[in-house]
C-alpha cells in the first residue's frame, strides 16, 4: 500500500502538488485517571466476590471498579495525542477517545477552516471521553460518564482535547476551497425526448 502510494505521488503533477500546503501538528501529554472513592472501591471489592448471576445488574459496575483499580496500580495516568493534519483547505483534528460530539462540532467551528474532520479514536484509545455537562449531577449521566476500566480519565479531558485540536489548528494557514469554474450558459434547446405529455390512455 505504501508503495503504491508513493508511486501515485511521483506520478502527480509537481506544478499543482505544490500549491497545496500540507502540514502536521502533534501534542502529546498525560491525563490522570479518575480515581474511585474508597468506599465505592471497597462495595465494589465485596460484590464481585458474590456470584454474578445472583449479585443483581450492579456486578458489571464493581467488576469495572476493580479492575481500574488495578490499571490506576499500573498506570495512574494515560498518554494522549491529538493532531491536526492539513490538506489544503482541509484540517482534520484527531484525538484517542470515543469522543462525544458536541466537541467535533466545537472544533468545526473554531478551527478557522474552511472544512473540519473531527477524526476519534486516532493513535490510541482513551475510552469514552464526555463533555464536561455529562458529568453534571442533575442533568448528565449515561454509561459512558460511569467510572470503568474503559471510561476514566479526569472529567477535564475532553476540554483538554478540544484546547488542544483548535490550538493546533491555529497555528496552521487554511487554504481557501478552490473555486470551481463557472458554467458557460446554456445555449440550445436540450434534449427534447423527456418533453412529452402524460398519457392517460
């Protein structure tokens, strides 16, 4: 694949390659994980020592509070990249997390160009990744807010990552979206075959 890649960029046009700028920014640094209160951990301790079947819907939740008890032991903290890549007028800002989308819209609006890709899950995988009203006691909520093995990191991460993609955004130059030729107008009468009344009969 990548041969054929290059072969295909040798085979390009230099004149109109070269008008298009291409560049690449890249932040990486760690996020400290959430970690569970002590009481929770210790619930979460007695529960999964019981049987899964008879221990109710709750098993699944101490099950996760354990195991990221173990990760936090191993790895308190979790390194992340995001990047923003340019083509031209293109930028696309990428993160390591199921990102919600309210941050992708964020960045569509404040990258200043003239097309945004928000890309998820890109050089890693940092679980879900909420925004910061998710976590709102009254009005948030969701699996993805619950603390787990998966769904950990502190609840700034997200705010984190969207700092972090717009910043990078704007130390790039967009390209305007390249004008496409206008149409000379129309002179004739065009085909005349679909011109026909209905029959009815």
């Amino acid at each position: 694949m990548g041969a054929e890649a290059v072969k295909v960029l040798l085979g390009m046009s230099q004149t109109r390659v070269a008008t298009v700028p291409i560049a690449v920014r890249t932040k990486v640094w760690s996020i400290p994980r959430r970690v569970p209160a002590p009481a929770r951990l210790q619930a979460a301790r007695e529960l999964v020592e019981k049987d899964e079947k008879t221990a109710g819907p709750d098993w699944v939740w101490a099950k996760e509070t354990v195991m990221l008890d173990a990760l936090i032991a191993k790895r308190p903290k979790i390194e992340v990249e995001v990047q923003a890549i340019q083509i031209g007028p293109v930028v696309c800002l990428s993160c390591p997390a199921e990102y919600f989308c309210q941050y992708g819209l964020e960045w569509k609006k404040g990258s200043g160009f003239p097309m945004t890709f928000p890309v998820e899950l890109a050089n890693g995988c940092a679980g879900y990744v909420p925004t910061l009203a998710a976590f709102d006691e009254k009005t948030g909520g969701g699996y993805e807010t619950r603390l787990t093995a998966y769904s950990n990191l502190e609840i700034t991460a997200g705010d984190q990552m969207r700092d972090a993609g717009l910043e990078l955004a704007r130390q790039l130059k967009p390209m305007p979206l390249p004008q496409r030729p206008t149409a000379p107008p129309f002179k004739g009468e065009g085909w005349s075959y679909g011109n026909q009344p209905p029959q009815v009969r």
